[in-house]
C-alpha cells in the first residue's frame, strides 16, 4: 500500500534518516507543487508554501506513528495535503500587496542629495557662527529667533530693557553676516 510505504518512511525520518526524508519528499512533491499551484495561483507562493509543508512533515516526523499502531491517526498522505491545504487557505487570507515592479513611480518631493549636503553645511556654517557670537548676544538669539518668543518675553528672561534685547540682536545679527558673509548667495 503507498500510505503504508510513505508512514515507514516518516518514521525513519523520525529517527533521522535524512535518505528516507528524501525519498519521501520525491514522492509526493509534483504533487503538492501542482496542488498548490492550482490553489494559489501564484508558482512563487506555491514554492514556499510547499516548503513549508516538507518542513512541518520534517518536524513532525520524530512523533509520527504508524497508522496501525494509532488508531484514528491519518495517514501521511491525508496528513500532509491537509497541511499544504491550510497553509494555502492562510496565505491566501493575508493581506496582499502588489509586486513592486507594479507600483507606480512616486516622485519625491523632497530635496536631493545635493540639496541636503547644501543645507547640512549651511547648518554646520551658522551654527559656528552662533556659537562665536558673545553669550548674551547668543541667548538673545536663541530666545527670539530659535524659540520664537517676542522681545518683551526674551527682555524678561535675560533680565534686560527692551532697548537692551533689540541692541544685542541688532549687534548679533551684523557679526552674523560679517562671519558668513563668504556664505551667503549671490544676488543677481
């Protein structure tokens, strides 16, 4: 009887008779492959689903008995298309997406390379500059153009007149474009 032949083979497999896991694996491949084939529609799917199948008949092989020996235990052949069966139904109940080479272009937006290594150093330049400015001229900076606050909240904060805050921007910002002078764009 072939179900016979395939569960001596699965209790070889059992014990690690690689040879018989083998033998076994070219028995019912064409098979399974075609069976899943047919039910996924997709050969790539179809592959993996049957390797899946093999490896859960490897795994399963150490506690398989022989059907005469286990009363109600299925046969292999039964046992292993229910498992290829099931494992199809689950793939086809994933989400799908669609293969990439399907996926329109979207173009980005965003800057380039070039772009981003300009900004970068740019960032890189100004916060040099920043950071040669004198402390108070720094805070003075930091609190009105960094953090948004008006000139009365940043007066408060640095303890200063009004007069005092707009005198230390004013004076900020001229040894700013003094110190990146070199930096800043053309004008045309």
């Amino acid at each position: 009887m072939v179900d016979s032949i395939d569960d001596d083979l699965m209790m070889l497999a059992g014990r690690g008779d690689k040879a018989a896991f083998t033998r076994l694996v070219g028995r019912h491949l064409a098979r399974a492959g075609a069976l899943a084939g047919r039910i996924m529609g997709n050969r790539g799917d179809a592959e993996e689903i049957v390797q899946e199948a093999f490896l859960r008949a490897w795994l399963k092989a150490p506690a398989w008995q022989k059907q005469g020996s286990a009363a109600g235990a299925a046969q292999f052949s039964t046992w292993f298309h229910r498992v290829l069966v099931n494992l199809c139904i689950d793939r086809k109940r994933r989400p799908t997406h669609d293969p990439l080479d399907r996926a329109e272009e979207v173009a980005d937006d965003g800057p380039g390379g070039f772009e981003r290594t300009a900004e970068a150093e740019s960032g890189r330049r100004v916060a040099a500059a920043v950071a040669e400015l004198p402390e108070r001229q720094r805070a003075a900076l930091a609190l009105c153009h960094y953090e948004g606050m008006s000139n009365i909240e940043a007066a408060r904060i640095l303890d200063v007149s009004v007069g005092a805050l707009e005198s230390l921007l004013v004076r900020a910002r001229k040894q700013l474009r003094e110190s990146l002078a070199d930096f800043a764009p053309e004008k045309g």
